[in-house]
C-alpha cells in the first residue's frame, strides 16, 4: 500500500468531509461529521481563554483570592466607619467637662451608648471613629512618604553603582541595626507630639526597608536592552530613573505599600499604647486600647474588646490584600 492510499481530501475543498479523521490531543481520532454545530476542539494542553487586557488579568487573579475580597471589603467599610460614621452618629469627643455633665463614666452598653462609656464619659462607638481616623491617617500618609522616600533613595542608588551605591546602603544598614520601637520612643520623646510628627517619625523607620527591594530592582534593570537603548539615544540618567527603572518595579513599590499601612498602623498603636500617640483631645486606637486595658483591670472588661477588633480587622485586611496584590502584579505567581 503506498502513501497515496491513505491520502485523504481536504474538507475544506472536499465535498466528502466525513472521511476525513481528525486527530484531537492524544485520545482517540474522531471526523468532523462526529462534531455539532456547537462544539470546540479542545487543544492538548486544555482548554484555552481569553485572558483579556492587563488589567483585567490582574483583577481576575485578584478576585480569586476570596480572603483578599473580604479584606478590601473591611478596609472599605472601616473608612466608611471612621469617617461617614461621625456624621450619622455625631457626638462629643473634644470636650470632657460637657460630656461628664450628659453621661456617666465606665458605663455598660446600653442607654444610648451601644458600645457604653470610657473612664472620662465619652461614647466609645463614638471615640472608636474618632481615634481610626488618626489611626487610618497616620497609616496611609507614612506608608506614602516612606514608600516615596524609599523607591527614589533605592532607585538612586541601584542605578548609579559603585562608591554611591556602597555608601547610601550602609547608612540604610546603620539604620536598620538600631530597634524601630526604640528609635520611635526616642524621636516621639525629643520632639513635641503632633500627627504630623508621627507621620514622619514612622515614615522614618519605615523608608529603609522600600530601599533595599527597589535597589534590587534596579540591579537588574538598569542592565537591560531599553535602558541601554535610552543611553545610546541621549536620555537623561532621571528620565532613566523616572520612566524606566521605577515604573518597572510598580509591582514591588504597591506591595510594600499595601503592607506598610498595616505595619504603620501597628506602630502607631505601640506608641499610643505607651502613652506616646496622638495629643489630647485627640486619640488614636493605641491609646483607646491602653486605657481599656487599664479600665478592664477594675472590672469593665467591655472597654477593650472593641478596640482591639478594630485593630487586628484592619490590620489582617492589608495583609490579604497584599498578599493578593503580589500574586496580581507578579507575573511568575500568577496561578494560570
């Protein structure tokens, strides 16, 4: 038998398409007379999808990160709470003396106060919003100026190299020796306290962590074709940094962001906890956490709990979305 006997027309200019086997993966052949109007041929390695735009890509691995999902969900409720809530809920947080003649101090829950009373009489749903507005504005405002700071000071000094390179990481290393809570406790000490302050002091400890991953980064991409292809075309060693290097490590910039609201937010609830947060009249959860703390040792254990599920809610949250946000915005842990 030749080869010419085995020969079979093409279907598409053939008349006789039903004796034409048609191979589908490694299972057994099958014609196209045996396929409906509405089947596929499915490829080998499986079936195949449209995976659509980058960003649509990314919000599809994103989504299937169900814990990352609720997360989001909490962060978003728990600005809501903090600053939508005062005005639905409004009450007195500024002046003691007033709200001591309109309610009792270490009351229960009930009679008006869902969540009761501190040892000064305020409204803890009320001082609860109050103080994650310190809270969610020192976490944000200092992961932002750290992870800014951080990204340029890296950048800088991946890119250039050499003694440059050499000397800015070892003034990161020297600062990353001395323990972040104690260096916190003696800038808050030496300076006077003000929100602003405590932005800055976390952003401080916070910067030199962005530094070291960027610097990686750039270790790696400024040896690349299109940066070499920029300085061959004349481009500025800023428009290198600016356009090319930075912008290519967005993904490692986002996560360390994300992370350092939680971390930042933490921090400041340490400090608040000793006593060193936010000044009076303000609060922040630290401080809130600390007096229940004292209040639940004379018996009004209430006075803790709400604070304290704010605290590990919000911070567990960051976490699940970041987490979500690295496997979206990392190529090589995308699950396919």
């Amino acid at each position: 038998m030749t080869d010419s006997d085995d020969f079979r027309p093409d279907p598409v200019f053939n008349d006789d398409e039903r004796q034409t086997p048609l191979p589908i993966g490694a299972g057994p052949t099958m014609t196209s007379g045996q396929l409906s109007e509405g089947d596929a041929l499915v490829p080998e390695g499986g079936e195949s999808r449209s995976t659509g735009g980058i960003l649509r890509q990314m919000g599809r691995v994103f989504v299937e990160n169900k814990l990352a999902v609720v997360g989001l969900g909490v962060i978003v409720l728990m600005v809501l709470f903090c600053f939508v809530g005062p005005h639905l809920y409004p009450t007195n947080q500024t002046d003691a003396q007033l709200v001591l003649q309109d309610s009792t101090s270490n009351a229960p829950p009930g009679n008006g106060n869902p969540l009761g009373t501190d040892s000064n009489g305020y409204n803890i749903l009320g001082r609860l919003m109050f103080g994650g507005q310190a809270s969610l504005i020192v976490g944000f405002a200092s992961a932002l100026v750290a992870t800014v700071f951080g990204t340029l000071y890296g950048a800088m000094s991946g890119f250039f190299g050499s003694w440059f390179d050499s000397l800015l990481m070892r003034v990161v290393d020297v600062l990353l020796s001395i323990p972040v809570l104690f260096l916190l406790i003696a800038l808050v000490t030496i300076y006077h306290q003000s929100e602003i302050l405590l932005i800055l002091v976390i952003a401080f400890v916070s910067w030199l962590v962005p530094a070291r991953l960027v610097r990686g980064e750039t270790l790696s991409l400024r040896n690349r074709e299109y940066v070499q292809a920029v300085r061959v075309m004349g481009g500025s060693r800023t428009r290198i940094i600016g356009r090319h290097i930075i912008p290519n490590s967005v993904g490692t910039i986002v996560v360390f962001a994300t992370f350092q609201i939680a971390d930042s937010i933490l921090l400041l609830a340490a400090l608040g906890f000793l006593g060193l947060g936010v000044p009076a009249p303000q609060t922040d959860w630290g401080t809130m956490l600390s007096n229940g703390v004292d209040a639940a040792g004379s018996g009004y254990w209430w006075q803790i709990y709400p604070t304290g599920i704010c605290i590990v809610l919000v911070v567990v949250a960051f976490n699940y979305v970041g987490d979500a946000l690295r496997d979206s915005l990392e190529v090589r842990l995308q699950q396919r």
